[in-house]
C-alpha cells in the first residue's frame, strides 16, 4: 500500500508543479487554491509512505516521479522544447526511480 501512496504522491507533485505556471505567482485564486491543495496532499501523502519505506528511497522516488512527470508535461502541454537530450535525461530519471524501487527491500 506504501507504494501506491508514494505513486499517488508523486502524480500530484506533477500536478503541483504544472499548477504553479497557471497560478501567476500565487496571484490567481482558484489555480493558486488547487495548486496548494496538491502540495499538501502529495506532502501526506509522501509522509504516509514514508511510515513504512526507507525515507532515501521514498523521497528519491517521489522526485523523481515529480521532475520526470513535469518534464514531460512541460514538454507536451506547455510547448517546451522536445530534445534528444531532455528525453534521455528524463528516461534517466525514471531509471533511477526504478532502481530505488527495485533496490529498497520492499
């Protein structure tokens, strides 16, 4: 159950994170409202996770989930540039989450 919360967790980083580019530096209601919503529910839901996960390995992933899935999203949604370097470094990161996945014991 610990991972499905730190993967629940990490989405709503990305949403978290893609909501800040809409919120107009906190000066829009309703996406500032949304965007915090996200935070503190991906920060419960993190330290939810972390209960029972070794802390390295659920905050490395929940990184990761985050900076990968907003890279992503930048580059679908919000017309960031697609390059052959970003898509590596971004398929980097989801190695690295599957590595401390694969690596913590649990």
């Amino acid at each position: 159950m610990a991972w499905v919360l730190l993967v629940v967790a990490g989405l709503l980083e990305v949403g978290w994170a893609v909501g800040m580019k809409y919120t107009d530096g906190f000066t829009r209601l309703v996406p500032s409202v949304l965007t915090g919503a996200g935070i503190v529910g991906s920060m419960l839901l993190l330290s939810y996770a972390a209960r029972t996960l070794p802390i390295g390995t659920a905050y490395g992933v929940w990184v990761g989930i985050g900076a990968a899935g907003a890279a992503v999203l930048g580059m679908v949604v919000l017309g960031e540039p697609v390059t052959l370097a970003r898509v590596f470094f971004v398929c980097l990161l989801l190695v690295a989450v599957v590595g401390l996945k694969a690596t913590s014991g649990h």
